[in-house]
C-alpha cells in the first residue's frame, strides 16, 4: 500500500483531514487511524498484514472499510500487483459469553436488534457459497464469540475440509463440551486468547473464571491441535513481568504451540462507548509503547 500524488491532510488536535488535491473529495477520521494509514503506506503493508496487526476483530472491519473508502478517494492505493486472497475472516457473530473490559465489543446494546439478530440458514448459505467461490486458502472464524453457534460452526468446517479449505478458529476457549471436541476433528488451527493467567486479574478483565480456558489448552495440547496463542497486554493491568513470565511459563508446557501472537492494547474502540454515553472502564490508560510491547515479546517467547 502506498499514497497516490492527490494526497493531502490537515491535521487539528485529534482529528485528521485526508482529501484528494485533484478532485477536492474528503474525509474526516480519527488521528490514531490516520497514523494506521501512514504507518501502512510508510512500510508499504497489504491489508491482510493491517489487520492481523489489530487486537480486536471489530476493529479489522472497520479500518478495512475505512482503508476502502480512500482507495476510492484516490488517495491511497495497492501495489501494481494482483492482490490474491489467502485468507478470509468471517466474524460469524458480535455476540460474546465474556465482557473484556478493554473489548469494543462490550459497547454495544445487548438489547439492541443488531446485537441479538442472528443471520438465517439461508443468508448464512449465501456466505458459504460465496466463500467456497473465492477459493481462498483459508477461512477464519471470529466473533464475539464462534463457539456461541456450534452447530453452525461444525457444519462450515465440515463443509470447508470437503473443499480442502483450511480451517482456523478464534476462541477465548470458555466453551468447552462434546460438541466443541467434535469441532476440533474438523480445525486446523486454533487461536487461543489467554487474556491472563492470574485467576483473579482474568476474572477482574473478562467477568468470568479462568479454569474452562486453561482445561480447554490441556485438551488441545493432548490431542496435538496446532494452537497460537494470542495475549492483549495492557498496562498497569497485564503489562506485568511477572505476569507475563507465568504466562510464558505455563505456555512453554504445550507442545503444541506453534506461535504467541503478542498484541498491544490500544484505544480504537473507545469512541464506540462515547458515541453510546456508557462509562469506559479503561479511560485513561494509554496505548502500550513500542518498549514494553518489545518487552512483552522477549519475555513470551524466551
């Protein structure tokens, strides 16, 4: 990704202006999202390696829409080379059995018809087919929570190892029975989110306990399930050597960790819960820094 000659900005306090020069088309986002941009064009990212470098899945959709919308502006745009998909994310609900109080997720209205409303077979069959039309390497399955629709989530994957589509799935592990047993004879690749391995710090971030999680790990560690596990440090709270050196250490009992995906906290999600007048518990806590995210690193896969 790089920017096109019609790039211009003006930039007041938080806010960031990006227009075209040539056609005078505009649109007014975020600072931290126009650093995302800049970042991206300055490194000469794709979008798959964007998103992936975002914690929250909500928060992959809405700089993808936003990196679509100034490709057409005409301000950005992709290498002159053709663009294959490998991947495809399907964020298969916004629902979740956990409230991360660093989640954006948790801004939205469980009441709400948006947040209840789950898609029909029919709809949910249009995806699939379209997905199998693609022919991507693989697909990954990603919320909320995936798990919260087992029954669906056993049928795409049996559906997708029929067309030899590779299968990968995002979980916090807290739904753990049968069925999801029966799940993972059909995943390829499980993406665990170990939020902490403290019970009490856990339950203080996700409002639950931490036992299902941890049986859920042994279990994939039994079976040999190919498993990274994804961390969300955030400081003063799982920003903690200790805490990390404990992860590490129970981390390194797996053999069947292929990858630790280390991810900085940070505060995109934060004008979800403006926007919605409710009170962010996380108001005040700054961004992780490139030092200790490093350090969280060395510390996780020493």
């Amino acid at each position: 990704m790089k920017k096109l000659k019609p790039y211009r900005e003006i930039i007041n306090g938080d806010k960031v202006i990006i227009a075209n020069r040539d056609t005078g088309s505009w649109i007014r986002i975020s600072r931290q999202c126009r650093d995302i941009v800049c970042t991206a064009c300055e490194f000469s990212l794709t979008n798959s390696e964007i998103l992936e470098s975002l914690a929250d899945d909500e928060d992959r959709i809405y700089i993808n829409e936003l990196l679509k919308k100034l490709k057409e502006l005409g301000v950005i745009g992709d290498e002159e080379k053709e663009e294959v998909i490998d991947v495809v994310y399907l964020l298969l609900t916004n629902r979740c059995n956990l409230k991360c109080i660093h989640c954006c997720a948790d801004a939205a209205d469980e009441n709400s018809e948006v947040y209840r409303r789950e898609m029909s077979t029919q709809e949910w069959t249009g995806i699939i087919d379209k997905i199998v039309d693609i022919e991507p390497g693989g697909i990954v399955l990603t919320g909320g929570e995936p798990l919260l629709q087992l029954d669906f989530v056993l049928e795409l994957f049996k559906l997708c190892k029929e067309e030899n589509i590779h299968t990968a799935l995002d979980t916090s592990g807290y739904i753990f029975n049968n069925k999801v047993k029966k799940i993972l004879e059909y995943t390829d690749l499980i993406l665990l989110d170990i939020k902490s391995i403290d019970e009490e710090v856990y339950k203080s971030l996700t409002g639950v306990e931490l036992t299902n999680t941890l049986e859920f790990a042994q279990y994939l560690n039994k079976i040999n399930k190919k498993t990274w596990i994804r961390h969300v440090v955030v400081p003063e709270i799982t920003d903690n050597d200790n805490l990390l050196t404990r992860l590490s250490d129970y981390i390194s009992k797996l053999n069947n960790i292929e990858n630790i995906e280390v991810l900085p906290y940070h505060k995109l999600g934060v004008f979800k819960y403006k926007e919605l007048g409710l009170n962010y518990v996380l108001d005040g806590i700054e961004e992780l820094s490139k030092e200790r995210l490093e350090n969280a690193i060395n510390i996780l896969n020493r």
